[in-house]
C-alpha cells in the first residue's frame, strides 16, 4: 500500500524542500519506489535541491491540465533509478492546482510508488493545503525557535481539521517531529530550545535531529540531496531518520554536543 | 562545563523564557482553535440584540466557549454600564 508523506512546517526558510529531498533519496536507496513532487507553484526549487533543473520540461500543472502525462512530467533521478521527481510550475496563477486535479495524480502515481513525498510551500495557503490534504503521514520540520514552532503548532491544527482523513473521519494523519538546525552547544548555554522543550511544546513524536550543519548548504550548492553525503552529520541524522520511518531502531544521535577537544577547540564544521 | 557557563547560567536563559512563552501561546492557540466557527458571528447578533434595549459598548460582551472531557460550556458575559450613566 503506498503512503503520502507531506513534508510541511507553516514558516519557511525550516528545511522543507531539503528535508524531502533527502528522505525521498533515502526512501529510494532503501529500494522503494519513491516520487516527490514540489507543491510550490511559481516558487519551485526541489529541482536545483535535487540537481535536475536542466531536465524539467513537463510539471505539475501541465499534467493536472492533462497537457502532458504523468510519466512524460516524472523526471528520473540521477543517483538512484528508484526515485522520480515532479517539479513543480513556474506559472504566476496561484489557482493552478486543484483539489481534484491533485487527487487524481496522488492516485495514478500510488498505482506505482509505494512512497510519495509532497513538498509543501510555506505558509497556509492552497499550495500548503493541497501539499496536506491528502497526506498519510506528516513530517513537522521545526527550527528550535519561537516562530518556527508556533506556526508548527498551527499547521498541527491544520492537519487535524482540513485533511481528507480529518473530513472523512478517517484514522487520523500521523504526525513526526523533525528538528532541524539544532545546535547543541547553544542548548547547552541556555540560548536554544532543547528538543525536549520543543516536544513538551508540540506534544509530538520525534523523528530525529538534524544539527546545523555546513554539509547542507553544501549539498544544495551542488544539486546533491545532503543524505548522500554520508560522511556528514547532516546526512546521517537524516539516513537515521528514514530508518526510524522504516520502523528501525536507532538511537537519537546529535543531541548532545560534540565532546571532542580538539574540535571544540577549533570550531569544527 | 567551562568557566564562561558559570557567568551565563548567573541570569535567566532565553531558552527557558521563549519556553515559556510558547507554551502560554500554544494553550491559547490550541483552545481557540476548538471553538465552533459560528462563535464570532453569534457574539456579534447577541451584542445587536442587548443594544436594543441597553446602552453598551462594542467591548461589553463576551463569549467564551471551553471544552473538557464530558460536557463543552458556552460562557456570555456581559458588563451593564453604570447606574449613573443610565440615569442620564
């Protein structure tokens, strides 16, 4: 049975596209189908994450226009034969997706993706909700700071009210928490929200711990999603948490700060 | 622990205050959330309706609606202007 995954926050600039570029790349090395689409409609950028932004010829809204087919849209990525990307438009008309239309694609590609990863925009406008609406499972990505986690809180309500599962009385959407750019040093001084603050907050079940990391902005210089790098921190923490998804047991790693002498000392990446 | 801890842990950690405030907001948030949507536009009907008969403020009103396990309460409160001024 495939399952949606949305990846959504409320507040932008969290991680978002990064987040579902690298757990569907993770998804696929598993060996599971896996496609991820970009719900930002004019803003699209899963491309430049994912490093395919010379292949878009066909996107979201072309296939929802039935201007082109899925499969024509669907770009396969380089790195992993099991992964597919559909990009979003570049088109200035917000009202270019809709409900149906959505709902349609989600199905045609459930026939042959055992998982699918929508891309939500910021905010709580139509891009967002449709990024949500169908969703199985919710990945909460929050920056361990007031705003972030406020509009996490808010998009929670969201989820629980707005939903196709919500509205059908369906089993409810399954909500993670990842925390993302967590800096453990700045936990420890008291300048940071700890996880455990942020889950006594929001009341959700963790994922993981991403730590701030230089490989990010790296990866996205490079069109690489950062779980490939997996000698960094970044990477793992998100190889770990497709495992744990996978229902794997792994402990959480990242939370306490580096211990190591030497690079405390010279302020390691 | 390093010497500097010491001097930082001396005053409240921004940490705990943002906590703090959070977790006030998201109640707040959270219980607002829960009430019926019809909410604003009764309290706006009520409040056309006192103003027929008394002399109130736009502010007198207030509405309020809370949810435990076993039963939701609809609280209306309103504040009657003073004697002195309705004498007038």
């Amino acid at each position: 049975m495939a399952r949606i995954i949305v990846v959504t926050s409320g507040k932008g600039g969290v991680g978002k596209t990064t987040t579902s570029a690298a757990i569907a790349m993770g998804l696929a090395k598993k060996g599971h189908k896996t496609a991820v689409i970009d719900f930002d409609v004019g803003l699209r950028n899963l491309d430049l994450i994912m490093g395919c932004e010379r292949r878009v010829v066909y996107d979201f809204v072309n296939v929802i226009n039935g201007e082109a087919t899925l499969n024509q849209a669907l770009i396969r990525d380089k790195n992993c034969n099991q992964l597919y990307i559909l990009p979003a438009s570049q088109t200035r008309d917000k009202d270019a997706l809709s409900q149906e239309g959505v709902g349609k694609i989600l199905d045609e590609l459930k026939k042959e993706f055992k998982y699918i990863v929508c891309d939500s925009p910021a905010g709580i406008e139509k891009g967002a909700h449709l990024a949500m609406y169908y969703a199985d499972d919710a990945f909460i990505v929050t920056n361990p700071e007031v705003s972030s986690v406020r509009d996490s809180d808010r998009m929670l309500g969201i989820l629980s009210s707005k939903s196709r599962r919500a509205e059908l009385n369906e089993e409810p959407i399954k909500e993670y928490l990842l925390l993302s750019r967590y800096s453990p040093d700045r936990v420890k001084l008291g300048e940071m929200l700890s996880v455990e603050d942020v889950q006594d907050i929001l009341s959700l079940h963790l994922l993981g711990v991403i730590p701030e990391s230089k490989s990010v902005l790296n990866a996205s210089n490079s069109g690489m999603p950062v779980i490939l790098d997996e000698k960094s921190d970044a990477g793992q923490a998100y190889a770990d948490i497709v495992d744990r998804y996978l229902g794997e047991d792994r402990p959480h790693r990242f939370i306490d700060e580096d211990k190591g002498f030497f690079r405390k000392l010279f302020g390691g990446k | 622990m390093s010497l500097l801890d010491y001097f930082k842990i001396s005053k409240e950690s921004t940490a705990s205050l943002a906590k703090e405030r959070l977790q006030i907001l998201v109640a707040h948030e959270r219980s607002s959330r829960n009430q019926p949507s019809y909410l604003p536009q009764m309290q706006k009907e009520l409040l056309e309706v006192i103003r027929k008969y008394i002399n109130v403020g736009q502010d007198a009103i207030s509405v309020s609606f809370e949810q435990d396990e076993d039963q939701e309460t609809l609280e209306l409160n309103i504040v009657l202007p003073d004697l002195q001024l309705k004498n007038t």
